[in-house]
C-alpha cells in the first residue's frame, strides 16, 4: 500500500511515515506469548503439560524452531519447537475462532520441515530417506469454548470428510481449571480483554491486566521478571492498530479529495457556476484550493 503511494509521486503523510517505524518496530517486538516462551524454562512447562509422561525432558533438549513474523494475530502468536530431535510441536495462540487456522498450520508445518531439513543438512531431492522428527499441532484458543471441537482436520472442515491425499489435524487447548503454564496464558488473555473492555485500549487495561493477574498467581513470576517488557511489547500492539486506523482515515480522506478536485475540474470547464458556489458543491475543497484548480484548467485550455 505504501507503495503504491510512492509509485503515484504522491507526499507521504506523517500517518503513512509513523506506519513505516510501526512496521518495522514490529519485526523487532515479539507478542507477550512468544516473548513468553522463548524463555527455555517456561517451554518446558509447556511440553510437560502436553507431555506430562516425558519425565526425561530438559531445557537443552528443547530446540526452538519458530518462523518468525509468518502467521502473528496482534497479541498472539506462534510457536514451533522440536524435543530430543524426535518430536516437532507447532503450537498457534488464537483469540478468534476459524478453521482456516488449518490452513496455516499446513504452511506453517511445510516452511517448518523445509527448515529442519536444512538445518540438518538432508537433501530430500536424493534417494536416502530423510529424517522426519514427528509432527504433533495444537492451537491454543483463549476465547469460550461453547460448542466448538477439541480436534479440527483438514478433510473434515474443508472437504465434507472425504479421503484426501493430506491430511492435517490438530488438537485445540480450551481454558480448564488446571494450574499449567497453557491454562495461566489463557487466563492472562481473558483478564486483558476484560481490562480493555473497560478501559479501552489504553496503558491503564495493560497495567492493571498485569496487576490482576499477579494478584491471581497467574503467570506471575514471568510478570515480576519482565514486567516493563511487556508493558512495553503490549503498548506498541496498541500504537500498531491506532496508527493503521489512522491511516486508513488518512487514506479515505485523501480519496475524497482527489474526487471533490475531479469533481470541481468538471465544473469549472462547463463554466456556468461561480467558485463560490462550486466551494457549496466540494466543502472538502478551500476558496484557494478551487482558485488554484482554476487556474490549472485554464492553462490547460
């Protein structure tokens, strides 16, 4: 889109500008889950509340392998990690229901494998079977359950059951009354909406989502430990949404004047109304603005 703004020669706005920092400030800002998980002590609460018969597994055994910036929804993110070199975990944050997140899985698994077998050094294009570490999808959903599934696949969403050549499955983690490092996140994402239902999306709903949240036990040693980072990371979510609203407002505005001058170029050829009352036809367009539209036309002629 900015682009397109550049290629037209057109003045880049402030709007557009803060976009640019916004964007690129975003590549450098992971979500609270991400930023979560890429401590190693706390993924491996997490694959021992899916693995809880894994009795062996450690922080080293835990190898991150998350595409970064691939599938992100604002405050939530992705996950990927692979466990002793057997076992690969794609996990998806989702505060929104719909089936399409299997699409994305499907993307997310495929560049995930492309990379792991560069990572490992197989080439796939030989006759040596390569090795796979076993896939295992999850998404977390951080709404109400009501009557949605606790597994969604592929052929049952997206072909009415029938057997297809691939498959994908996952299973989905719905808030419990467990204490687990999954089920805390949950509840971190329900106080947080909750704070911005009644404060808005301001630094107040952020920081008493925290405040609550360390009141309740709920991820509350990571808040005590990065209690500014994710005031922080949570902040320039909403500076993100507030200056692309303030750009498509931008943008909206810039279209109706570029009609109201097309509009006011029409008139004034025809000749037959004053600028005066043309300024009553394009209120967008200033007394001045119409004199030096004027003056173009009759140049033109």
């Amino acid at each position: 889109m900015l682009q397109i703004f550049r290629n037209r020669g057109d003045k880049v706005s402030d709007d557009i500008k803060q976009i640019e920092k916004v964007l690129a400030k975003r590549t450098a800002k992971n979500s609270v889950f991400f930023d979560l998980f890429q401590n190693k002590s706390y993924l491996l609460k997490l694959y021992k509340t899916l693995h809880p018969e894994d009795t062996t597994a450690t922080e080293d055994s835990l190898t991150d392998v998350t595409i970064t910036n691939v599938l992100t929804d604002n405050l939530y993110n992705d996950l990927g990690f692979i466990v002793n070199n057997k076992l690969m975990i794609l996990v998806e944050a989702q505060s929104t229901w719909t089936v399409n997140i299997l699409v994305r899985i499907l993307l997310y698994l495929a560049q995930s494998y492309h990379e792991y077998f560069q990572r490992t050094s197989q080439d796939y294009y030989k006759s040596k079977k390569v090795k796979m570490p076993k896939p295992e999808l999850y998404v977390i959903f951080t709404g109400n359950k009501g009557r949605k599934p606790d597994k969604v696949s592929l052929s049952k969403e997206f072909f009415e059951g029938a057997d297809i050549d691939i498959e994908v499955k996952a299973k989905i983690i719905y808030e419990s009354d467990t204490d687990d490092i999954i089920n805390q996140y949950i509840i971190f994402c329900k106080v947080f909406n909750e704070q911005t239902k009644q404060h808005g999306m301001t630094q107040k709903a952020v920081t008493e989502t925290i405040r609550i949240c360390k009141d309740r036990n709920v991820l509350k040693e990571y808040l005590l430990e990065r209690e500014k980072e994710v005031v922080t990371i949570m902040m320039s979510l909403f500076d993100d949404e507030q200056i692309m609203k303030s750009f498509i407002r931008s943008e909206r505005y810039e279209a109706a004047q570029e009609n109201a001058k097309e509009t006011a170029k029409k008139l004034i050829k025809k000749g037959k109304m004053t600028l005066d009352e043309i300024a009553d036809c394009v209120p967008l367009l200033s007394l001045d603005e119409l004199k030096e539209i004027e003056a173009e036309v009759m140049q033109l002629a």
